[in-house]
C-alpha cells in the first residue's frame, strides 16, 4: 500500500482524531475485517448488516493495527479510548482514500484505470485484463468479485508506488452505484459486457439495470474509451452516453465502423474451449485457444483484448497471453476430474439466466462424441438464482424447459426457491430418474455421491447463496469407498 501519515488521513476524510492517536502515525495497509490485521493496518470499523466492526476494534488493535477509522469513540476494558480518526461514515471515508491513491499513482506514474461492468462475466474479464498487464508493468486487480463501495477501496489499497495499472471491477445493485464508483477512481477506459437480468429485483427492471451500467459510460472524459459488446444491443447503444471514443468488440460477420479487437472463426473444441482468430484494428491477426470453458466466454476474451489495445499493449503480446489462459478466479466454469473418470464444471460462484443458459450450452455440448452424437452423461445440479423479484418463477421455469431441450441427460434441482425448474423439466416429458428435486443440499450431496458413475459430467450451477460451489467441491473431493483415492 501507497503508506500515508495521520497528517494525510485527517485531511483525506475530514475526520477528527481521537486524544490518543500518535501524531506520527502511518499506516501501511487497511482491512475491514480484523482476522487479517497486520502491522501498520488501519482498521476500518464498518457497520454491516450482521456486524458492527467497532465491536471489533480492540481485536484488531491487539493484532497490530495503529488506528481505526470509526464512527464513534469507543473504549478499552481500561475506559481508555481507542485511537482513531472518527468521522460520519466509515464506508465513505474508505472512498475518499481510495480517491487519493488513485489521484497520487496518475500523478506519479501516468497510472491507467480500467472500469469493467456488466451482469456477467466481469470477474473472468477483470483477470483476463489483469494478466496481460502484468507482463507488463505492475498491475492490481480485485481477489475474487470485490466490487462495491468496500471492494473497490480494499483493492486500491494494494497498489504500491510502482503501479502502472489499475484493473478495476464494477458491480451495482442500483442507480448511482457505478456512478459513486467512477468518481472514485475516474477510468481513463470504460468497458461494458453486457446487460441482463442479474438483480432485476433490486433494480426494479432491466431497463434500469441498462442505465446503471451505462453510468460507466457517462463517467469517461472526452478523452477516455468506452468498449462496447456489440452483440448486445443495450450496451451497444450506449455509445450515445458517450463523450469520448467508442471501440466495439463482437463476433458477428458484419463489423461496425468503429470495430475494436473483432473473433473470426469460432469453434469449440472436444474439451469446450473456444477456439478463434483475434483481429486487431491494426490488420495484425492471430488465432487462438483459450483455456476457459464454454463460447460464452469468447465476449469476455474480446473485452479483455480491447481493454489492452486501448492502453497501448502489443497486438503479439495479447494474443500471446489469452492463449491458452485459463480462469483467475475460483467457481468460474472450474473444471476438475476425478481419479474415477468423473469430470466437474463448478460454475456456482453466481448466476442470472443468461449465464445459466450459457453453463447449460456448454454442458450439452461437453456431453456430445466427436461425431455429434450423445457421449458422456451430463448432470445439471442447479440452484437457486436470487434477486431476480417478480421475474423468479418464469426464468427458473425457463430454466428447466431449457435443460430438457437440450438433452440434458440428469437434472438435480437443489432448493425450494428453484423447484419451478424441476416442475417445468417434468411437464417438459423428464420425469423419473431423468430429474430429481431435493430441499437441500446435504440431499444432493447424497444422491450424487450414490449415483454419479465414471464418465459422467456434472456442472454445478447457482447464484452464490445457495452454496452450490461448496457441494460442487465436496464431489470433486469424493472418492466412493473400496477406490483408491
């Protein structure tokens, strides 16, 4: 972390201090959560929904930590206060940090932002970009999906005095979300993946979801790039919010004028990794195998790409790193095979029905021989996926009719917020052993550890909550008893 001087915080949040902060204070890191203090951490004190952190001040103290960014005074068992800086909100002061670093690394370094939004496909994106940049110059990216008001702050407080590039996820649950992101930390590139149903609820429509991510758009100066999935016309036509350059990246025969990083000659291998030819504006062309699973993920290849060309990277260079490259982050159609033949695809990080549509065509055709006929056995274990409001029952009866179509040979629906899928598979004609409905899921770890036989394919599927990716683990990890492990 760029290290700061209590001189720098107060003025940075406006906070007050408390009468036993240390007036040479510095901080080297923060936290919000106290079980990863270390020395020098400034620990932030968050109210949550579950939690308040200044229950957890003198945790974090104990463990190291030189200061809190707090709320409120608060106390030892002594009555001595604690040291902190205490200012109206502890979320927002974290912002205006962030704020800073990022103000000082442009300053110093010519430091580039990149922005990445879209109902899916961010993260598989964030660390697609994050690894090109960092063969070439000290990059940081977010661990795991930090990408809210906390986890865009928590990931700027890794970056260092030689950062270069800063790779910056962007999630939103609403209007003015990315908006309070983008002042932030002011993208000099905008990229938009797509826009679905992720969070219809809590949006109240996705139109108002097309306008959120939009907002990342609307952020970027006239001289900053905004990349836009042309395959996706809601995201295609926000190039009317925009002030500056607007590069396009698709896969149709048809390229728009302002055509970016383009894929020609999409296939998808026996192992499902797509397979194209990356087209840069500049004519130079090269083809490709990635190591991600599924043709769903050659959108989020191109928007890496793009997001690359835009900062100047080598044509060579970007091709070099996509090929072959796998996922960054865990739960992200995860393949793993077991010793007994048995191949798992957890992909139970999140979910929305595009993606689940996308997890479901990838799985069919991962059960297809070379020949195009039916091989392996495919099992869709699917959960429940969440904030989707009124719009719950009909995508998940969607969601089922779909499995059946596409032969899906074995449909496990786990959870009573996802059964309309198990009842729309067996009015579709799948019925007895073809689909299965369990409450929970200790049930589905019991009927898949007895039934799933060598050979098979099971994909793992759900929004976060329902826990799926930990069942798609506990399978991967299951050896049946007499077999060597």
């Amino acid at each position: 972390m760029i290290e700061l001087s209590l001189t720098d915080l107060l003025k940075i949040t406006g906070g007050e201090a408390s009468a036993t902060v240390a007036s040479d204070t510095l901080i080297t890191s923060v936290t919000t959560d106290s079980r990863e203090v270390t020395s020098g951490c400034l620990f932030v004190a968050k109210p949550g929904e579950f939690s308040d952190g200044h229950a957890f001040i003198d945790r974090a103290l104990a463990s190291g930590a030189v200061l809190a960014l707090a709320e409120r005074l608060t106390y030892d068992d002594a009555r001595n206060v604690h040291p902190a800086i205490i200012v109206d909100d502890a979320v927002e002061a974290m912002g205006k940090i962030a704020a800073h670093i990022v103000q000082y690394l442009k300053a110093k370094n010519d430091a580039k932002v990149v922005g990445i939004t879209g109902s899916a496909g961010k993260t598989t994106t964030k660390d697609l970009l994050a690894s090109i940049l960092s063969d070439v110059a000290p990059t940081v990216s977010p661990i795991g999906s930090y990408n809210g008001e906390v986890g865009v702050p928590l990931t700027v407080f890794t970056a260092t005095e030689q950062t270069k590039y800063l790779v910056i996820e962007m999630g939103a649950t609403g209007l003015g979300h990315l908006t309070y992101l983008t002042d932030m930390v002011h993208p000099q590139v905008g990229v938009v993946l797509c826009v679905g149903t992720a969070h219809a609820g809590e949006f109240g429509g996705v139109q108002n979801i097309e306008k959120a991510k939009g907002e990342l758009v609307q952020a970027l100066d006239t001289d900053g790039i905004a990349i836009l999935n042309a395959d996706d016309s809601r995201v295609a036509r926000m190039e009317d919010r925009a002030s500056g350059e607007v590069r396009f990246f698709g896969t149709s025969e048809h390229k728009p004028e302002r055509a970016g990083v383009w894929a020609s000659d999409i296939v998808v291998n026996s192992a499902g990794q797509p397979q194209l030819t990356l087209e840069f504006p500049n004519g130079y062309s090269q083809r490709i195998t990635s190591g991600l699973l599924g043709r769903h993920h050659v959108s989020n290849i191109l928007a890496a790409a793009n997001a690359a060309y835009a900062l100047d990277i080598d044509p060579e260079a970007i091709a070099s790193s996509l090929d072959g490259r796998a996922a960054g982050s865990r739960w992200r159609m995860e393949r793993i095979e077991r010793a007994d033949g048995v191949s798992i695809i957890n992909d139970a990080y999140n979910a929305n029905p595009e993606s689940m549509r996308a997890a479901l065509v990838t799985l069919a055709e991962l059960g297809l021989g070379e020949d195009g006929a039916p091989g392996r056995r495919t099992w869709a274990v699917l959960g429940e996926m969440l904030e989707l409001g009124d719009e719950r029952i009909h995508q998940h009866d969607l969601l089922g009719r779909l499995a059946v179509r596409m032969n899906i040979k074995k449909l496990v629906v786990v959870g009573s917020g996802a059964k309309p899928a198990y009842n729309s598979a067996v009015l579709e004609g799948s019925w007895g052993d073809e689909a299965y409905y369990v409450e929970s899921v200790d049930e589905a770890r019991e009927l898949l550890q007895a039934e799933l036989q060598p050979g098979d394919i099971a994909l793992f599927k759900s929004s976060n909550g329902a826990g799926l990716r930990f069942l798609g683990d506990d399978i991967a990890a299951f050896v049946k008893e007499g077999e060597d492990a």
